[in-house]
C-alpha cells in the first residue's frame, strides 16, 4: 500500500469489525497492492489477534467502545478515510481476482459516483446465487452520506453502475438459517428498536443531507405498533418480493421471507418497547452521541 492522497483514484477500504482472527487474514490479503490504504474501526475491546493481524498489511486501526453493528463506527472509518473512493468490505468478504485486477480503473472514471458489484449469498459452504444480488461497496468519499444505525446502507449520488464482478461474501454461518434469524437476526433486531426509538440527533451521521428528524412514515410506524404488524408484514414481503435481486426465484423468495421476520421483529420490539414507556437502553444512548 502507499498513502493515499490528493490522487482522484486513490482507495480506502474501510472496515468495521469484531474479534475476527479466523478471517480477516482472506479480506485483507486480497487488498495488498490494490488499495491505498486500509482504516479499520474495531468495534469492542479486541479479544484476539485481529488488530495484530490489520497492522501487519499496514492498516490504520481504532478502538471503538462496543455497539453491536457495523455502521455505527463505519462513520468514523469514512471520516479518517483518506481516499477519493472508499472501498466499504466487511471480514467475511474478498476480492475476487476479476475484480483486484478491473478495481484500478474502475475509480479511473469521471462519470460515475458509485459501483455495485455481485454479492452471492453463501450459506457456510457453498454459494447459493451467482448473478446476484448487487452490493453498492465503491463509492466516492464525498458523494456518500450514512446515516450510522443498523441495517442502513450508503446513499451515495448517481450515477451508480452495476460492474457484473464478484465481491466475495463468505461467512462461516448460513445466514438464512432459523438458527442464525433467532439469535444473530434478532439481537440486531433489538439492537435496531433501541435505536429507532431514539431522537433522531442521537444518531451519528457521515456527510448527511437528509431530513434533520425521522421522517414522517417511520414517526407514523413507530406509533402504530404492535398493533399494524400483520399488515405491514404482508406489505413489506410483497414489496421486496416485487424486486427480485438474486437471478433465482428461490432465493427471492428465502430473502424477501427472511427480511420480513427480521423487520417484523424490529417492529414487535419498537412497539413493545413503546408500550413499556421505554424510549431505549440509557446506556446505548449514551455510546451513540
């Protein structure tokens, strides 16, 4: 790697991470020599080598308290990044090699904002999918804007152009999985109503030039739950069952049912949590200012 600097096709990769020894190797092995440098945010006191391990391929790292999801700290990685383009990858993922080798001059062009490339979903073995879907991961620094909660992805500014090149993703687990919905999906989900409860302010933000409060419709769902949940349920899985995304209808179908239990869940805690009088953990409001 060599500093990043003034260069308009200079990259960050920037990654938010969580004791991860047994991968972070892959990902960052695929980055030497294609990247300009590698800022890392681990989100938690670090339990195992994986700082040991970034600072070997020449990573700048931060210690971050622990919040339990990656954006909120990918905020901070965005605004140490030094780079024109951040390249955003998390542990499980790697570059392909069409992709190290079609990267350099990708973020040589002027007309585009964006790239998103093939994520195929992987259930702990093998790949499921294999023309889809699309992850937006390249991105320029300053045409992204992130609003640091959980689950939100980067609005970054068109023009953003699918690239058919695979950005592996392969966690250990399968993540459509009863066994990973009832324990990982749901302490996100709590994690997620906690945060959907407080004030708007309260969340960290990169670059935001969206609504200053939360918009109208999320203000109309947090006040009609539990009780709108069967409802919202069926609108939701035939909204995103509308957009197929993965080239298998099969898989469609699994991501779309899948989505739905994890946004129910986020909803059933939202308005449980509502009822209770309670606005959210005192203790994560204070981790999130």
């Amino acid at each position: 790697m060599t500093p990043a600097g003034d260069d308009t096709s200079s990259i960050s990769a920037c990654l938010v991470v969580h004791n991860e020894e047994k991968l972070i190797e892959r990902c960052l092995a695929s980055l030497d020599g294609v990247v300009d440098e590698i800022v890392l945010v681990h989100d938690g006191p670090c339990a195992d080598r994986t700082l040991e391990i970034a600072r070997s391929h020449g990573a700048r790292t931060f210690v971050q308290p622990r919040a339990g999801h990656g954006e909120r700290w990918r905020v901070l990685a965005y605004e140490q990044a030094r780079g024109d383009w951040i390249l955003r990858v998390d542990a499980d993922m790697y570059l392909s090699p069409e992709l190290r080798q079609g990267l350099p001059q990708l973020v040589t062009r002027s007309d585009v904002n964006g790239y998103a490339f093939i994520l195929p979903i992987w259930n702990g073995t093998r790949a499921l999918t294999t023309a889809g879907p699309y992850h937006t991961a390249l991105f320029r620094r300053e045409r992204a804007h992130l609003l640091g909660m959980i689950q939100e992805p980067e609005r970054v500014d068109p023009p953003v152009e699918r690239v058919p090149l695979v950005l592996e993703h392969r966690p250990a687990y399968d993540n459509y999985s009863w066994r990973t919905m009832l324990s990982k999906w749901r302490r996100w989900a709590k994690v997620h109503a906690d945060e959907l409860l407080l004030p708007f302010d309260a969340i960290p933000k990169y670059n935001w030039t969206g609504s200053a409060d939360w918009p109208p419709r999320r203000r109309l769902l947090t006040r009609l739950m539990p009780f709108a949940l069967p409802p919202y349920m069926l609108l939701f899985f035939l909204r995103n069952l509308s957009m197929p995304a993965t080239g298998s209808r099969w898989m469609d179908l699994k991501q779309a049912a899948g989505w739905t239990f994890y946004n129910a869940m986020v909803e059933w805690y939202v308005g449980t949590r509502k009822l209770r009088g309670s606005r959210a953990d005192p203790r994560r409001r204070r981790r999130l200012r």
